[in-house]
C-alpha cells in the first residue's frame, strides 16, 4: 500500500475512520466483537489478506491433516505478505480457536502488520506479549479442528459482519479494527488525518469549559478563525 497513506493511517482513530466512511455511505465496516490482545501497541495497518473457515466435518478434520503442507491455515500463515494483516473468518464462533501462539508468532517473524480474527485464539497470554497486533473476540482453547475447517485464502470473507475483500486497508486501535475499501484509502486517509486535528481542537476547548454547540460541528462563525490561530500555533 502507499507508504504515505500508511503513515497518515498510523495517527489516526477507528472511530474518525468509521465517521469518514459513514459520510461515503459506508455503515457496516468496523468489525463487531473483536479487541485487542495488546492494547498498549500503535495502531495496526495494511492490506487485508484473508483466510476462510467452514463447519468442520469430523472425518476431514482429525489432527493429522497438519502434516499436510498444503493445508489452508498453515499455507496463509506462511504466504502473508510482509506488511500485510491476516484476517480470518472463524464464522463468529470462538468455541475452538483460529489460531494458536506459535502461528502467530511466525507471522510476527515473518514481518505481518497484525492479525483478526472474528472467533478467538489459544494461547492467548502469550500472544498478549508479542509485538504485532492481534485482534480477537476471546480466549480459546480448543484446537480449530474441532470446529472449524480452512477453505479459502485470500478470497472475498465477512470478518466480524464486515466485508472484507484482499488487499482492503485494515486498521487497528485499541478499541477495534476498521475495514476500508482499496480504492478509498488514499482520501479517506488524508480526510481522517484533517478531522483529527479539528478534533483536537474541539477536545481542548471542551476541556476548557466551552460548549459543543456551535463547536461541533463548527456552525458559529467564530469557529474557523479560532482554530486557524490554534492550528498555526501548534504547527498542525
């Protein structure tokens, strides 16, 4: 993805995004139930790459299909481009797990932005601990064989209720994930990074004992030249 909007995207909210998208028409794009492992990490950015869960089907799905290397899971883990985030359908249902620490961990190594899933992982203490982004509903310790078979990589998935089609931006914070359309990454950016500093403007002003109304939006006429002055004497 374009390195400058990858910037603008790191500096940005969940919320000011799903704002940006609503004004496009866009309602559905955060993606429901899932938070984050580890909280304290900058906001997670890139390009969707996505693995596909079915039902499982117990004679499909005993613990000797990962000797197969071609298995889906096991493929994605390995195939997820550097600087890309895997997101996993897992239908929602977080009664087995997606994904375990050591195949989160070698997306980690392997330089992946992050990880979601709408379902949950095992290992989930020390998935906490590690340095990339992870996303899911909770905690999960049952093997993903026991209810879930992978199917598909890198194919058009719904992620948390949220579409998500290959190479969609995927942004993290520490309240939730955000799907944006490739197409729209560039503006939507730019007009996140634009909202952002207004909004802070109007919280420092909030902070100070002054109104919303009139403020928020900006209907009083006083509004743009007093943040002209504040946005120039902060140099934003």
């Amino acid at each position: 993805m374009n390195p400058v909007t990858r910037q603008k995207l790191m500096g940005v909210s969940t919320a000011t995004l799903c704002t940006a998208l609503f004004k496009r028409g866009l309602k559905h794009q955060f993606i429901q139930g899932v938070l984050p492992l580890n909280p304290g990490l900058p906001n997670m950015v890139g390009p969707a790459y996505t693995l596909r869960y079915m039902p499982a089907r117990e004679d499909l799905n005993g613990i000797e299909v990962f000797k197969d290397r071609t298995h889906p899971q096991r493929v994605a883990v390995e195939q997820c481009p550097e600087g890309a985030v895997l997101v996993i359908d897992s239908r929602k249902d977080a009664r087995a797990a997606s994904a375990g620490g050591i195949l989160v961990a070698r997306l980690m190594v392997r330089g992946c932005a992050g990880v979601v899933t709408d379902g949950g992982f095992r290992d989930s203490p020390d998935i906490a601990k590690y340095t990339m982004p992870a996303y899911h509903s909770r905690p999960s310790a049952p093997t993903n064989l026991t209810l879930h078979q992978a199917i598909a990589i890198n194919e058009p998935i719904g992620c948390g209720d949220a579409p998500v089609f290959p190479g969609d931006v995927v942004v993290g914070d520490a309240e939730g994930v955000i799907v944006i359309p490739a197409h729209l990454a560039d503006e939507i950016a730019e007009e996140a990074v634009q909202m952002t500093v207004f909004e802070d403007y109007v919280q420092e002003k909030v902070m100070t004992g002054r109104s919303v109304l009139g403020l928020y939006p900006p209907t009083d006429p006083d509004v743009a030249a007093d943040f002209a002055v504040w946005r120039a004497g902060k140099g934003r």
